[in-house]
C-alpha cells in the first residue's frame, strides 16, 4: 500500500475484509495518489476490489487486491450528467433538473415559488442580435443567483424565463425576495457596442406547501400566471398569486396565457 493512502481509511477496509471474511467492491473512489515520486497529491478515482482468499475451513488466508484507475470515464460521465441537468448558457439548472430537485417537498413549508422573465428581452435580442441576447441572459442569471441562499432552486426555463424555489419561505418574505430579485437585474449595467439598455424583471410568486405530486407543478403554474399579470400591469413588477386569486383564476387565463 502506498504511504499517501494509509490515512484515507483502505487499510480498515483491508481489515474489516481480514476479519468478516466479506469481500469489498469500491466503484470510482476518490483517493489521493502521488503519480509522481515526492510530487504534489492528485484525486484520481478508482475501482477497488478487496476479495478474500479462503482455506478449506473458511478462514481468511489473505486478501486479493485489485484497483482500476477509471479516473477520466468517471470525469467523462460526470461532466456529460452535469450537461444533461443544466443550461448550456448560464450553467443554472435546466427545467428537467428543476422538476427533479423540486419534486420531493422538505417540509410542509409554505415554501415560495418565483416565475421571472425579463422585460422586452425580444427588443434586446432582436435589435442587437442573439450574441447580444445571449450576454444579457448570462448577466440577469448572475444578478438572479447573487440573491439566492445555498438550498435555493434557481433554473433557466427556457427563453428569457426563470424560476426560483425558495424551501421555508412564507408569503411576507418571498414579497421581500422578489423585490431584491427585481431591484438586482434593475441595477444591471447592460451596454452593448456603446449603447446601454435598461433591463427590467417583471415576477409572479406562488407559495405552496401541501404534499403530494404536482404540487410544484401547480406553484409553477400559478407563478406563471401571476408573472403574466405583472407584465400586464406595466412590468417591472411583483405580483403574488395564490389557489383563491380571481386575477389568475378567472374564465379563460391559465398558466399565465390565455385560451
């Protein structure tokens, strides 16, 4: 056994082997090696297989080791999962991850659902080309995830539409974090071949807390409408929404598009 790797814990995996007779199978384990004699440590990923000799009684004679380096299809099927879950454009997550991360409530909350879409993002994109488009997404992403807690839920929907779960959070405080996600993409500095562009945020919130499937689903829905009447109102705005809203529950309006 390498020196390096004694205090990362292989050798009581050697022992529990030595002394159950019960074989040990590691898939990708991280373990530091020095590939290079006297050279710094580097985390490499390896198979490890610790597979008891035994004798005709059934005791432990010895232990057959063998690992396998699969550090870079580890690497590889890391990165293609990470591609699979998240937006190529701003790194967040895409609406696939979003629904998986999302679907499994934590508590019985209430918890806050906010729906965003950037305001005249079309002008933007339409005027000044896609790559102008593009770099607007990336800024109003970044101003979007400076405002976020650590178990936050932030996504890219798609187009120029965002979504925000916030676990714990009542009524009162996701009002109060939809106005410092709009204020934040407000006081974005968006200049592009000299000239500068205002940008706006317009969000609808939802708060939701009842078990069960669908209940993001339906929080979603119903932000989406409330984001809806936010741009309708003049935009620029928050609007929060809930299951007994007429605004969002009247003849005709769903999902925040009408019939």
């Amino acid at each position: 056994m390498l020196p390096e790797v004694v205090p990362q814990g292989f050798l009581e995996k050697l022992d529990r082997v030595y002394q159950t007779g019960e074989p040990f199978i590691g898939r990708a384990m991280p373990i530091q090696l020095q590939r290079v004699a006297n050279g710094e440590l580097e985390q490499r990923f390896i198979d490890l297989i610790y597979q008891p000799i035994l004798d005709e009684s059934g005791n432990v004679t010895g232990i057959f080791v063998q690992g396998n380096d699969v550090t870079e299809a580890y690497q590889l099927a890391q990165e293609v999962s990470y591609q699979a879950a998240h937006d190529s454009l701003t790194g967040l997550s895409n609406r696939r991850d979003f629904a998986e991360k999302t679907d499994n409530l934590p508590s019985a909350g209430p918890h806050a659902l906010l729906y965003m879409d950037i305001d005249h993002f079309k002008i933007v994109n339409d005027r000044c080309g896609h790559a102008a488009g593009d770099q607007l997404l990336k800024e109003v992403a970044s101003a979007i995830a400076h405002q976020c807690q650590s178990d936050d839920v932030l996504a890219r929907l798609g187009g120029d539409e965002f979504a925000l779960v916030r676990w714990n959070c009542g009524r009162e405080d996701s009002a109060a974090l939809a106005e410092s996600l709009r204020r934040a993409v407000k006081d974005i500095d968006f200049v592009w071949k000299s000239r500068r562009y205002g940008v706006t945020l317009s969000v609808g919130i939802a708060c939701f807390g009842e078990a069960g499937a669908g209940a993001t689903e339906q929080a979603l829905g119903l932000a989406d409408a409330a984001c809806f009447l936010a741009k309708e109102k003049g935009r620029n705005r928050t609007q929060i929404s809930s299951t007994t809203d007429e605004e969002v529950n009247r003849p005709g309006f769903a999902g925040g598009r009408f019939f």
